[in-house]
C-alpha cells in the first residue's frame, strides 16, 4: 500500500537550501527558472523532528563518520577519558576488516555511516572480545606494502558486521534507506521516496545589501565596518513524497510472517511520524536572519495499492498573477481529477483534500474527502494504515 503526500507551502523572503555559489538552489522546468529545495534537505528537515512526532530516540539511526572515535571511548575503563592509540587502532582494524575505509589522519570513515543507536556498542563489544587478535591483525598490516588496501570481509567477519550495522527497527534507515557503495550487504532500500520541491511559477533570485556597525566604534567616525550581500528568493512550492507501507514492514522486522503488538505499534507510529513530519519539514537554510517559518497551505493525500502520481506536471507551464497559492491549488486537485478520471481510480482507498485559504466548494471536492484541520487530515489518511 502507498501512501503519496501532496502539499504547497509559500515562503516569504528565504534561502532554504543553498548552492555552491550561496544562491538558492534552481531548476528549469517548463523553460521557467524556479525555485528548487532538494529531497536531500526536506528529507533531513524531517529526521529532526521525529522525537517530536512519536519516535523515542533509540528508533532513530545517526549519519556519521566519527563510529571509530565513538566506539573505541566505550573501550576506555569506567569511560573516562578519551580513547588511547592503542583503543583507536583496535576500532580501525575491525572495521577496515568489515570492508570500511578509514582516513589514517582523521579516523574518519570514508563517507557518512546512517547506524542506528545500538551500533557504537556493538562494534566497542566486538572489539573488546577480539582485541587481542585485531591488534595482532593491525600490526601484520603495517608490516605488508598492501596492508592498507581495502579489502572484502570474509563470511564471518560480514556475519558480525550485519548485526553491528543491522537496521532494523531503525525508523529513519527504513524510511530513507542506506547505500554503503563498498559494501551493498549493508544497503537498504528507502521505503519513502522523496521528491525535490520546486517553485510553482517563475522565480528571480534577488540580493540583501546589507552592513554592520562596530558597536565601540568612535562617534567621530563614520561608516560600516562590514558589508555583503545575501541571496534570497520567495516562492510558493509544490512538495511531494510517497511512502511504501510494505517495504516499510520489511525494512523495521524483515520478512516475518505476522507481528507482535509492540512491532504492530512501531509500524504505526513510524507511519504516523511520517506523515506529520514531512508536513512540518522546514529547512533550516538562512532561518535565524530570515525566519520563514511557514506551514503548508494545501494538502492533498491519496492511499493506493501501488503506483504512485507526482503532480508537479499540473505546473509545468508557470503559475502567473498574484493569486499564486489559489492558482496552484486550482491546479494541483484539477490535475490529480483528471488523472483519476483517465488512468481510473479502483486502486485508489483513500483522498484527503484540505486548504486554508482555498474554496474547496468551488473546486468540486467531495465532502467525504475534505479535512478542516490536521488532525482530521491525518486521521483520514491514517486511519486503518496506521493511524
């Protein structure tokens, strides 16, 4: 079963999600430039907010390249003190045995590492019980001109290493997956896809010249001691995400036949977080100088057996004028009708349609699939998937 999330949220004055340059990300679309937030920031904006939407913090994972660093703390007695050479070589060794790269310099895994809360303790455990054979291991690898070649693990050193990096129950890895590219043992596939926002019309991205004063500053002497710009844009984005309540099940407990209450409880929270998560998802780019702290002005739900519609085509040619949000919105439940009408509808279970500024009488919604507020927006679409 799917779950897909439709929604369109304005936001003043903002640079949400930046480029190289500092400018707000964009994309051509329909031969317009609009404005852009990634998959990756909403994704992220929504991973903060779990703790408060259900999830207690043993059911979420961290992105990490500090594990080594962690790992060999938990080794130093009564944990006190930071780890010595000799705590630090055991952790690189055991997971340059599990097929992880690790930077000589920093102790930094190659790339971030989404673990789950469980995983520092197991690798320390593993490397309690093996330490004298893995500093043994590390000292032969000094000694050899290829000792610090990246190597495959063997049977059943990937045995240990997937109950280490096992992420089941982990919330967050089975929402968005992981891809370890040196070792696909470890990879999981995102039950939740995620696509970038993007600007409904045409944006511009415009500059705040601004300047500082030196507060200690003589009153004889004139000027700023500081100058710059800032780039910024406003837009009213059209957002949408789709999660797969199967390959959710699959990622939290694997393939068991039937749950037990406390999983069938886990299911339904990491579902009902989902959902009020990617609602409330604001990124955090340029907020403390800017503060566009927005929420979704429309929202649009659909449960289906499978498949999945991303609308965005409803914008493909550029919102015009200044009734941008009731244009959108217009579009947005217009194109979802005919998409329904033509593909038909019998997969489809549930349509959840709600606006705070739009007439939702004018645009033909039926009554039964109409919420006047979140909670009845996410009881609808909730209800028997996971409410």
């Amino acid at each position: 079963m799917i779950i897909e999330l439709h929604l369109l949220q304005s936001f003043p004055t903002s640079n949400l999600n930046r480029d190289d340059m500092g400018q707000p990300k964009s994309v051509t679309f329909g031969g317009a430039i609009r404005g852009r937030v990634s998959s990756q920031s909403l994704k992220r904006s929504a991973r903060t907010l779990f703790p408060e939407v259900g999830l207690a913090e043993g059911e979420t994972a961290k992105r990490t390249k500090r594990l080594l660093q962690q790992a060999a703390n938990r080794l130093v007695p009564d944990g006190r003190g930071e780890a010595g050479n000799e705590d630090r070589t055991v952790v690189r060794e055991a997971l340059r045995q599990m097929g992880f790269g690790v930077n000589g310099a920093t102790d930094l895994t190659e790339y971030l590492l989404f673990v789950k809360a469980t995983a520092v303790d197991s690798l320390a455990e593993h490397c309690k019980e093996n330490r004298e054979r893995l500093l043994k291991d590390a000292a032969k690898r000094e000694k050899d001109p290829k000792g610090s070649e990246k190597k495959k693990p063997d049977s059943e050193t990937l045995k240990v290493a997937k109950t280490i990096l096992d992420a089941r129950r982990s919330v967050d890895i089975a929402l968005f997956g992981r891809m370890i590219a040196d070792n696909k043992d470890f990879n999981v596939d995102a039950a939740s896809q995620v696509a970038h926002a993007i600007s409904t019309h045409a944006v511009a991205v415009e500059f705040d010249f601004y300047t500082a004063v030196d507060d200690l500053k003589p009153d004889a002497e004139a000027g700023a001691d500081m100058i710059g710009t800032v780039d910024f844009n406003a837009a009213c984005y059209y957002r949408y995400a789709n999660l797969d309540l199967g390959q959710l099940r699959r990622n939290l407990f694997g393939t068991v036949p039937e749950l037990k209450a406390e999983d069938e409880d886990l299911l339904k929270r990491a579902t009902s977080a989902w959902l009020n998560a990617f609602v409330r998802a604001v990124p955090s780019g340029k907020q403390n100088s800017m503060a566009a702290l927005t929420q979704p002005d429309a929202l649009l739900a659909v449960v289906r057996d499978s498949g999945a519609w991303n609308l965005a085509n409803a914008f493909l040619n550029p919102v015009e004028g200044t009734g941008v949000m009731e244009t959108s919105t217009r579009r947005m439940w217009e194109h979802f009708s005919e998409l329904r009408h033509f593909y038909g509808d019998d997969g489809i279970r549930t349509v959840a349609m709600a606006s705070l500024s739009g007439d939702l009488d004018a645009l033909g919604v039926p009554r039964q699939e109409r919420a006047d507020t979140l909670p009845a927006f996410v009881g609808k679409v909730l209800g028997e998937h996971g409410g």
